[in-house]
C-alpha cells in the first residue's frame, strides 16, 4: 500500500513536472538541446493542468452519462421505498458569525441538492454523520440544525453513530 502511495506521489502531477524540470536541468550540461525541450515542455503542461479550462475540459471527460432527471428519478422508483441519504462531510468549529458550529461546505452543498430532491419528489431525508473529532454533537445533528434554519427542511431521521 506504501508504494501505490509514493507512486501516486512520484508519478502524478505536479510533481512529474517537477520533476521533467530538474532532468533537463540535469540534462542541459550534455545535451542542451534535449534540456531545454523537456524543462519547457514540463513547465508548460504544469501551467495547462492549472489552468481552469484544460482542468475543467478534462473533468467533463470523466463523467460518463448525463445527470438524471427528478421526473426519471421519480418514474425509476415506482413505489419502493426511498430515501434520500445525505452523507456529512465536516463541519467548521470557529464561525462565531453564525453562533453556532456549521458544515462546511462540502456538506453544505450536499445538502442544498438534498432539499431540492426532497421538494422536488416528496421522499424523506435521513442525515448521517457521527461525532468528530473534539466535536460536541454529531455531524447529522449540525446538518439537521443547518436544515431547519436556513433551508426550511426537515430531516426525517438521524444517523449519529457512524
């Protein structure tokens, strides 16, 4: 499992670019030409990969179909039971703006999509998420707190064990 890790590392950008850097460099004293050709082609893919377009393009080739539709979602369950299962994702311990402990915002979208589905389609929600680290309450319980007062949700269940 380590070598997967430092292979990740290694491997992967942008420490591969940094690395085709420090071998042309290297390169440079025998072969200038070479040098040069591999610092640069390095240093501009480094700054492609960063840029916003390139990193968006190559995230949309990842996603394999289209998103479903809440009305194929609804059609698709035809009287099974559901729910819709809101996993935590954190939470944010100093906001002394808001008085209280508050998801971060990983969680804050997840739960954003989570009440538009349930307006949306009527199915009950179930909040997850256990107590962290140094934490008070659970992380289900800062979501569903975060629910009632600014999206006027109601959860119907609490997972605060996980």
């Amino acid at each position: 499992m380590t070598y997967r890790l430092l292979l990740k590392f290694w491997l992967l950008p942008p420490m591969i670019n940094i690395l085709g850097v420090l071998l042309g460099l290297l390169l440079m004293r025998r072969h200038k030409i070479v040098g040069i050709g591999l610092c640069l082609a390095s240093v501009i893919s480094l700054w492609l990969l960063a840029s916003p377009y390139v990193a968006n393009s190559l995230q949309m080739c990842l996603q394999q179909s289209e998103a479903i539709q809440v009305d194929e979602l609804i059609n698709l369950v035809d009287g099974k039971p559901v729910a819709i299962v809101v996993l935590s994702s954190g939470d944010r311990y100093y906001s002394p703006e808001y008085g209280s402990v508050q998801p971060d915002h990983h969680a804050i979208a997840r739960m954003n999509y989570a009440a538009f589905l349930h307006k949306k389609t009527g199915f009950p929600l179930l909040l997850t998420g256990g107590i962290g680290h140094n934490a008070v309450q659970s992380h289900a319980e800062v979501m569903k707190a975060f629910m009632l007062q600014q999206l006027e949700t109601q959860p119907e269940w609490l997972e605060t064990r996980s």
